[in-house]
C-alpha cells in the first residue's frame, strides 16, 4: 500500500494563539505542527467526524 503524501497547508494564527500553541507542543514533547494536528484530531474525535482508519 502506498503511503500517503500530507497535505500541505497555510495557516494564518493570532501570535497569542501560536505562541500558546508553541508552549503547549514544547511541554508534550512535539513540532507545533504536530501538536495542531493533535489538536485537530482530538477535536475530530470529540465531534464523531474522525475520519475510518484514523
């Protein structure tokens, strides 16, 4: 099976929000787009849109 390619996209953020979104990933150990993307299947998951497979 092939993997699949990210896609790749421009976020816009208040520099509040990144920058609490840059201490938060700092304390979990992660890149600030791994903690968006953390963040975005968590809130996914909490709204039963979490895609099969994931």
């Amino acid at each position: 099976m092939a993997k699949r390619e990210p896609k790749r996209l421009l976020l816009r953020l208040d520099p509040a929000i990144h920058e609490a979104i840059a201490k938060w990933a700092a304390d979990d150990l992660r890149s600030i787009n791994g903690q968006i993307e953390y963040a975005l299947r968590a809130a996914l998951e909490r709204a039963g849109r979490l895609p099969k497979g994931e």
